[in-house]
C-alpha cells in the first residue's frame, strides 16, 4: 500500500516538464518585442492618438504637446504587454523566435511582416465588402421571388 501512495509523487515528477513549462522572462520577451518592432507600438500608437487628442483639447497651445510628448514613456506599453507574452509563451519558445529572427528568414519576415498585413487588411476588407454585397444581392433576388 506505501507503494501506491508514491505513484502521485512519481507521476508528477516525470510529466513535470509538460505541465510546468518555464515561464518567458521578462528580459527575453522584451528582446523579442524589440527585434520584431513591438517595443515600438507606444510610440506609433502615440502618434496615430495625438490627432485625436488634439481634437480632443483644442485649445491646448503646441508647447503643451511638446512638453507632454517629451514625457511620454512608451515603455509603459511594453512593461504592460510583457506579461501577455508570458501568458502564450514559454522561455523556450521566445528563446526559439529569438533565435529565428536572428536568421536572414527571420529578419526578411520583420521587414516584410507589416506590408503584409496592411495589405492582408485591404484583402479582408475587399472580401468583407464582396460577401456583403452577394448576401444583398441573393436576399433581393430571393424577396422579389416570393
């Protein structure tokens, strides 16, 4: 009966790497966020946002924007985008994708990879307005039927 009541412990021992994967560090997440650019999404959503937050306070002068902007800290952003990795990602797996973005492959794809999206968003948006307008075009057809 002793034996029996180690088969839990032996269990845990051997599948202990499948079920505790080590978590990524925050130190390499934050290399692979900054080889693939995302350490720069505070900024360029900065940018994309100052428009609207002008619109927001019209009546705040330039110097304000300036003194704002050379405060702002966009490592705010990727401090708070860390843990998301974390989450998806075990220190293997961002050792690995650090690893490929090292290569010829890896840094073409960083260089390409957002020309591909805006384009596979235009794509989306093209396919998106198609199947509306066959969705409108078949309940017409099929309204004037009955």
């Amino acid at each position: 009966m002793m034996k029996l009541a180690f088969l839990p412990l032996v269990a845990l021992i051997t599948f202990s790497n499948v079920t505790f994967a080590e978590q990524a560090s925050a130190e390499s997440v934050k290399k692979l966020m900054q080889k693939t650019g995302a350490g720069e999404l505070g900024i360029q959503a900065m940018k994309q946002m100052l428009p609207a937050l002008k619109n927001i306070i019209p009546d705040a002068p330039e110097s304000f924007w300036t003194d704002y902007m050379a405060e702002f800290n966009p490592e705010d952003l990727v401090e708070m985008t860390v843990p998301i990795y974390q989450k998806y990602l075990t220190e293997e797996e961002v050792q690995a994708l650090n690893a490929f973005y090292d290569t010829p492959a890896g840094k073409k794809l960083i260089k390409v990879q957002p020309s591909i999206i805006q384009e596979s968003m235009m794509a989306g948006q093209q396919w998106g307005q198609a199947v509306a307008q066959d969705v409108m075009q078949k309940y017409q057809s099929q309204a004037h039927n009955h």
